[in-house]
C-alpha cells in the first residue's frame, strides 16, 4: 500500500506554490505509506543548462568540493546547492553525461536520483512531514510535480527504495503495489 500524488499546474501565477501545494498533498498520503516518501519537481533550469540530483550515505565528505572537482573534470563550471542528504548540481546541458561519468570515479558512493534539463528527485526515509521538511519541498518552485509515500511491503526501507525512480532524462516513474504481480 502506498499514496501517490501528482499536480500539473496549468496557471504560472501558482508556480512559486507548487511544494506547497505538493508538501500538503503529501502528507496526507502518510497512512498510506509511513515509511519512506519521495518527490519529483520540475521547474527552475535555465537555457541550455542541466541539473543533476545526488545523494549520499555521507554528505558532509561526498559533497565537499563536490562542485570544484566535477568543474576540474568536465572544464565548466558547476553551481550546486546541498540539500540535507541530496544536492543538486547545475551545468551546461552538453555536460550532463561527462558529469555523470565524472561521479562514478569522483565520488562512487553517491547515487545519481536524476538528471536532465528540469527534474530534481528527493527521497528518503521516514514520515512525508519529516522527509518534506528536510529537503525545503514546501519552498520550491516548478510547474508540475509528482510525490510518493511507501509502505514497504516486499523489500526493504531505505532511501534507494524510496520512489520516485528515475528512468530517463527529466521522466520518473511511482507505482502502487508490486510490479511483480503484474500479469
């Protein structure tokens, strides 16, 4: 069991309430999954610019420098903005696979949650309210975005497996139930 919630919003003027908006629909998602929770927003990003959003077991070491070492690797600059247990880092949109390349052997314990020109994904364990607060949703900004809660019910809690997932340049994917037992 697990809740999921989603808003597309189609009126700019409510763009600057979006993690508000989504933080609320959230949290009252949380009897339907306690455990971990998740969410994806999209906005921000300028011209020909890329983001993408890492986590680390260890954000004090894993992050420091983070951003002048990957500029050393991919010979642009990098803008990076920590947040809790994730950060997103931001660069020329030509840059985003020599970045992630760059991070296997820069940092290999970080995980990449997503990449591409407008997607940033947190997650971690623990209540929506409490996952929600540590990443600032409720002041970001965007024009669409997509939450999830998880009660775990055939693997284990934990931030990996936490939703959303990312599967491909600015697209996630949350489901309800196993995708085992689909047939």
């Amino acid at each position: 069991m697990c809740g999921i919630v989603g808003l597309f919003l189609k009126d700019p003027a409510l763009e600057s309430q979006l993690g508000a908006l989504l933080t609320d629909m959230l949290i009252t998602m949380t009897d339907r999954g306690p455990d971990s929770a998740g969410i994806a927003i999209y906005g921000g990003g300028g011209e020909g610019r890329g983001k993408i959003t890492v986590q680390s077991a260890n954000p004090g070491t894993d992050f420091k420098d983070l951003d002048g070492d990957l500029h050393a690797a991919i010979g642009q600059p990098v803008l990076m903005l920590v947040k809790d247990t994730h950060a997103v880092l931001e660069l020329p949109l030509a840059q985003l696979e020599a970045a992630r390349s760059a991070l296997t052997h820069l940092r290999p314990a970080i995980k990449v949650m997503s990449a591409g020109e407008s997607i940033e994904i947190f997650k971690e364990v623990g209540l929506p309210k409490d996952v929600a607060r540590r990443f600032g949703v409720a002041d970001m900004k965007g024009t669409h975005g997509i939450g999830h809660t998880r009660m775990a019910t055939e693997s284990a809690v934990t931030t990996m497996g936490a939703h959303p997932f990312s599967t491909g340049a600015d697209q996630c994917l949350v489901h309800n139930g196993s995708l085992s037992n689909h047939n």
